[in-house]
C-alpha cells in the first residue's frame, strides 16, 4: 500500500466519493471549501476505500462473501442474519494486517500533534454508495466515538470495514439495486468533538414535513446526538428564516422546548461505549442553544447548502449534523449529506388526506408528513415481536432502530413513545410515505395490541391517534392543470402549523391571518391576565400560568415570543406575498374560556354583538392587553423583518372608533405608512359599506367579512341552528352590498378583497365579485383549487362578454 491510501481532509473534495466515499467526501470538501469561511470542522484522515478492497483480495474474501450474499433478502430473516454475520467475520478478519495497522499508528500520530497527546477520536464509516443525493444510505453502517489510543484505533476500524455487512445495509442495497461487492467502504479518524459534555443535533436546509425550502430547521439535545437520531429523546427545535436571515435579521422564527428526558454520555469500558442518563431537571427545562448558538449554526447551515447547490448546478438541500464541544465550547459540523426524500417529492402534484369521521383521541404527539391511515396495533417492545407484525399493522413502540426497517416500511403507520421529527422512525416513514406520530408519551402503555386505530397526521403538526377505523378522503391535485385566473386567490390561515405546507399549493398570499386562533391553541392565557397577572384570582390559574411563562423574564414577555412567532411563521412561509393578520377578535364568552380570562370579561346576552374587535383595542378595559398585540406584531415587521405583515382591525363599528383605533396602534408603535406599514379594516358590518368612504380615509384597504355582513344585513343568528336555513349570502340584499363595498374601494382607490367562504362555496358569488373587479378573494386552503377553477371560468365569460 501507499501513503495515498490515507487522505488528509484538506486533500478530499466532494468528486472522491469512489476513493473516501459519501461521508469522507463531505467532510473532506468542507474542511477544504468552508473552513476558511468560517465553517468549523474538525480535522482528520480517510483510510481508502482501496485498503478496503485490497485487505479482501489479500485474504481471497471476495469468492466467500459472494456465495454467502446469493439469494439473500430481508424476506427471510434468520438467513439474512447468519449470512451477514459470517460476512462482517470474514471483513474483520481481513482488515486485521500489519500494513493497515502502520497506516493508522502514522497517522493518528500526526493528528495528534495538532491538537495533542491522548487524543479521542471518531471512527466513522463511509461507503462509496452513500449520502448520495439519491440514497443516503443513512444508520446501515457503524460508527465508533470516543476512542484512544492506537489499540483502541485498530479495533475500530476493523468493526467500520466489516459494517459494510449489517443485516440492515445488505437489506437497503438490496431495495435500492446496489451489487454488494461493488460498494468500497472507507473509514474516517477525525478529532472527537466531545458533544457528551455539552450538546449536539441535526439541521435540516428545509422544513422535514412539508418541504418548504425557505427556512433552516434546527434540532438539539444534550450530550451525543445519536440519541435525537435514535428517537430516545425528544428535542428542542428551532426555525430560522432564510430570506431575512441573509438580510441581517438574526431573530428565531420559532422553537419548541423539547423534553429532553434522558442524554447520551460515555459509558465504561470498550472505545465508543455510551450509556444513558437521566437529564437533570434544569437542563430539561431550558433550551440546549442560546439564541446566538442558533444563529452560528443557520449561518453554517446556509453557507454549506449554498456550496453544495454550486457544486450540484441546482438546488440542493442538506441533512447536517452538528456538535458543541464541551472543553472549548466551540460549535462544529460533524456531517453533512444531500437531504434524499421530502426534497424529491414531485412539486406538480399534492395529495391531501382527510378525516370523514370522528373519534376519541386516544394520544397525541408530533406529526411526521401530512398522511393519515388506519390499522391494527402492533406493539413491539423488542425485535423478537417483529415476527407477529402483519403488512398493514400500526407499529408502535417506545423507540424504533435501523434494524426494524424491513418490517417498519411494511406498516400503516408508525406511533413512538419518545423522538423529534429527525429521528430514524421520522426518516422512514417520510422516505416510504407513511403517517407516522414521534413522541406521544404513552403509546406503548395506552394502545392496545390487536385494537383498531387511525393514525392522523393532517391535521398539522399535531398528530392524533383515533381509536376505531375513520373513513380517509384522498384528493390529489396536479398544480400544473389548474386554472391561472387573473384574480388574485389567497387563503385564509390561522394555524402556524400549516404554514409551510399551505405556502408550497398554489396561492397569491395571506387574505385572513387569525390571531386569535394563534392566542388559543399556542398561548392558552387571557392577554389582560399576562399583563397584569397579580389580578388573576384564582390560584390554580395562576399557578398554570407561572408553569408556562416560567422561562421567560416577565409572562408578558411568554406573550409577546408567542404570538410573534405563531405570526412570524405565517409571515415568512408566504414571504414576500402580503399577509393580512387580523388583531384577535374572540368574542367576550370566548375570551373568557382562556386561562385567567373569567377574571377580564364581562358576561354579555348577545357576545356577536358585544365588546368585540375594535371596541376593544381603543378601551381602557383592554388596553394593556392590546398593547402586548401591537408588541408582536411590532417584533414580526422590525426584528424578524417580516414587512410583508399588514394589520387589519375587525368589526369597526363607526368611523370615530376607527380613528381612536388608528391612534392606539401608532401609540404602541405600528403608525400607518411607517416602514410601508398599510392597516386595513375588515367590511362586515352595514354602516362600513354605508360610510365606506369615510373609512377609507383612514385604512388602506377593506376585506369583506362575508359571514357577519350576511349575519348583519338578514338579522341572522349564524351561530343560531333554529334560523341558519335564512342565512343566505345569496340574497339579494346580501349581494347588493357586496357590489357597494367592491365599487366605493375602487371609488377610494383603496385595495378591496373577500375573506369569507361564500366564493369557494357559491361559483355564483365567485362570479358576480370577479365582475365586479374585486382585488382578491381569500378562503381556506382546501377552497382554494376549486376557486382558481370558478373564477377563472367566470373570467372567461366576462372576456367573451366583452367581445361580443
């Protein structure tokens, strides 16, 4: 052999995965591309995938090991493992020489004169079909972590050649057409980051769920990060913004507090051994990442995709994995690879799933895809309960491992009691299509074996097991065959959730963005009892709300992050396309349902027609509470740089009250025309139609709340069952201020659209608006494809009109 058998990672590029393979390759070309720009990688060397090769011709391995691989499949398991076995005896025993060993002593000698004597160093496998941007090939082979000393060295390397023969890596090649005894493996020596005394994650240059390419999706836990990959914790996420990130503002979009339950350290005895621990409490309750820390790593995140899509000529999306080092507390990048599954999804075409049913929710946990189906409970605790699993069961256990695959990509659906959305059971199921729920506390102990469930990830980042068989409606919809009207569609959207999703369907923005639906399912506490907290009387809510808020200085503080950021990611996933975000308009009898909101509301007869939306924001009753909604609505436009928020107030009754609202919202520092601010006034009560040209004076644009105009011009309960069958939009009372509304905007010069369903539901009304020249029409984003096809069909006949 020659010393051109080892590579230096200063002397790999990201051409020689036929020499160092997928992972050296990586790493080789960022140690060589980006360390000068900043990019920390550790230092190391690649022995070849030619010692490999030549240590199985030297020991005349390769006429036994095809003999052992012939008609081996994962269909039959007990041959698969005895087949494999003898395979890794017969690699590990052929990479025992001397001349391997010198390789290693000269080596490990010089990396440890840069960074000095009794250095632990990683061992990790890299094969040349691997972290390609067609297979990642991602947990088939072994990795060592933590090992000293030469001896220790030796033996590692030994175990990473005969790794090529896990049961799981022959099952991949095999669904992926690789020939066995083609793919070379080489093994990586690189300076050990030691993340077991600090923290460590993946990052994601894309969001995992829906594919949205816009944001950096980062993931954390403490100590070593096989345990976010394993699935045995759950961790912190963080959102970073691309687009605003790269325009200086240095502002999470959002983050979730993982559990963070136990942590993966070294353990005693062999190299590599790992053990888990319980987290103490106090990490467990704070963020692994500072702010900062978040931003040093969505820099690098960026840096390295930006390279690699150069690289590539196209886009190119990366899985990365990074670690902090505890002794110098310093961030690196460990790996990184082509993302291989929500990348490629054909971007033509969408499916949607949809419960037609209900059921008791049985557990909850988060969401992986958007699919939905339903099964049979399979609980499997060990491997051996892997042979009563059936096609078409719902696997749940506490944890999954790259050993189940065979069995794992057979499943319904997938439920695990512990894991984030970057775990091997998430990886899977995206990577065959399967709805798959990852840290629903419980599973094991609540589903029964042999029960029928449905397992529900459509309904945003939410997942919910049901128990019994639901009925499943699947649309699918090619994008390219819709109609293109001219008319602007929007969707109306008031969960973060489905942000990212919704953004990537056909649309031209945001038409209603609702915050109060922000302020209930992620906030949960009345904004007055947040502001003023000592006016809370009941003591079990204000224990609640100290358990809430209590990472943060101030419970207006917990407010203010919240909202900003459930608006924030509405903001950025529709990002430059305007977003209308309505300021909260609950009705006293919902307010009160809110945590501390019995102590602020008054109880009204009629709460439609009460102390609601603007009535609200420019009262003394409710002013500390407004003023933390203008704080978030100010951090979205200013910190994180979302300009393309717009404000609308709702419910405005007469043209003074708009102007005390006016006047609220630039005292709290959201002045109309300031850094292109435009307020507009939702058109849903008579007198806005009546007096519109005076409001127009004062608000920037009108969206015609179809619901309560037609609630309020027919003198309909909308909420009442025993009249619904006169609520109408229809009629034509109804219609005529419709015309009203459309024309006096126009009129004013003033930006006029539709926020209701009416257009999605009538193609009637669709048509009138579209005659009428309306701005835009907004409905939910299940309208939205049947609207396009409405409006550009009643386009058609108004173009034919006018010819004729």
């Amino acid at each position: 052999m020659t010393a051109q058998e080892v590579r230096w990672f200063k002397e790999i590029r990201a051409a020689d995965i036929s020499s160092v393979g997928g992972k050296n390759a990586s790493l080789g070309e960022m140690y060589s591309a980006l360390s000068q720009q900043g990019v920390r990688v550790p230092n190391g060397f690649a022995l070849t995938a030619d010692v490999y090769r030549s240590a199985l011709t030297a020991a005349n391995a390769w006429p036994r090991l095809q003999a052992l691989l012939e008609g081996v499949g994962g269909h039959d398991v007990v041959k698969l493992a005895h087949a494999a076995a003898e395979a890794r005896s017969i690699v590990y025993e052929a990479a025992g020489t001397e001349t391997i060993r010198a390789l290693l002593a000269e080596h490990y000698r010089r990396l440890e004169a840069e960074y000095g004597a009794g250095l632990s160093v990683a061992v990790r496998s890299s094969a040349t079909a691997e972290d390609l941007p067609t297979a990642s090939f991602a947990g088939q082979h072994e990795s060592f972590l933590n090992v000293r000393g030469l001896e220790e060295l030796v033996e590692a390397c030994r175990n990473c050649f005969a790794s090529v023969f896990t049961d799981r890596a022959i099952v991949y090649r095999n669904a992926n057409g690789f020939d066995h005894l083609k793919i070379g493996l080489s093994v990586g020596v690189m300076k050990m980051v030691r993340s077991d005394q600090a923290s460590s994650g993946v990052i994601f240059t894309l969001d995992t769920e829906s594919g949205f390419r816009e944001v950096v999706f980062v993931t954390g836990a403490w100590g070593l990060g096989e345990s976010i990959v394993q699935g045995r914790v759950d961790p912190d996420e963080f959102y970073v913004h691309k687009p605003t990130f790269r325009a200086g503002r240095r502002c999470v979009l959002r983050r979730a507090l993982g559990g963070k339950q136990r942590k993966l350290v070294y353990g005693e005895g062999a190299a590599g051994a790992t053990a888990y621990v319980h987290t103490p409490a106090d990490e467990q309750a704070r963020y692994c990442l500072s702010d900062a820390e978040v931003f040093e790593l969505a820099d690098y995140a960026i840096r390295i995709e930006e390279h690699y899509s150069q690289l590539a000529g196209q886009d190119r999306p990366m899985d990365i994995e990074w670690a902090k080092d505890g002794p110098d507390g310093e961030l690196y990048v460990v790996q990184a690879r082509p993302e291989t599954v929500v990348s490629r999804r054909d971007a033509a075409t969408f499916e949607t799933f949809a419960l037609r049913g209900g059921g008791k929710v049985l557990l909850e946990g988060r969401a992986v895809g958007e699919r939905a189906a339903g099964g049979i409970v399979r609980v499997v605790n060990a491997a051996a309960d892997l042979a009563a699993f059936r096609p078409g069961d719902v696997l749940v256990a506490a944890t999954t491992s790259p050993d189940w695959e065979p069995v794992m990509k057979k499943a319904a659906a997938i439920v695990t009691d512990r894991g984030g959305r970057t775990c091997h059971a998430a990886i899977v199921a995206r990577e065959h299509g399967i709805a798959a729920i990852v840290g629903a506390a419980g599973a094991t102990q609540t589903l029964k074996d042999g029960a029928e469930v449905t397992v529900s990830c459509a309904e945003g980042e939410t997942g919910r097991v049901y128990a019994g068989l639901i009925p499943i409606e699947v649309s699918k919809v090619d994008v390219t065959a819709l109609a293109q009207p001219r008319t602007p569609v929007m969707v109306n959207l008031g969960n973060p959730d489905l942000a990212f999703k919704t953004a990537m369907r056909p649309n031209e923005g945001v038409g209603l963005a609702r915050m109060e639906f922000i302020i209930s399912d992620h906030i949960g506490i009345h904004p007055m009892a947040l502001a003023c907290p000592d006016q809370v009387s009941s003591p079990a809510d204000r224990t609640r709300i100290a358990e809430l808020t209590r990472h943060h200085a101030t419970p207006s503080a917990f407010f203010v992050e919240r909202l900003s950021e459930g608006i924030g990611t509405i903001a950025a996933a529709f990002y430059p396309k305007p977003v209308i975000v309505r300021l909260s308009d609950f009705k006293t009898n919902e307010y009160a349902k809110l945590i501390g909101g019995t102590d602020f509301e008054p109880k009204e007869e009629n709460p439609m027609l009460g102390f609601r939306g603007a009535a609200r924001y420019a009262h003394p009753a409710y002013a500390p509470g407004f003023a933390l909604e203008c704080a978030a609505l100010r951090r979205v436009r200013a910190d994180m740089g979302l300009v393309n928020v717009r404000v609308m107030v709702p419910f405005c009754r007469r043209v003074d009250e708009a102007a005390r609202v006016i006047d609220a919202l630039a005292r709290n520092g959201l002045k109309r025309g300031e850094n292109g601010l435009e307020i507009y006034v939702m058109c849903e009560i008579p007198n806005n139609v009546i007096q519109i040209d005076a409001f127009a004076e004062l608000f920037d644009g009108f969206s015609i709340g179809s619901n309560d105009l037609t609630q309020l011009v027919l003198g309909v309960d909308r909420d009442s069952d025993l009249v619904a069958f006169d609520f109408d939009e229809r009629d034509p009372g109804v219609m005529e201020m419709l015309r009203q509304a459309v024309a006096g905007a126009r009129r004013n010069g003033r930006h006029v659209g539709i926020c209701g369903e009416a257009p999605a539901n009538y193609p009637d009304i669709a048509a009138f608006l579209t005659q009428l020249d309306i701005d835009s029409i907004s409905v939910n984003p299940e309208s939205v494809a049947r609207t396009m096809e409405a409006v550009a069909a009643a386009e058609r006949v108004a173009t034919l009109r006018k010819i004729v």
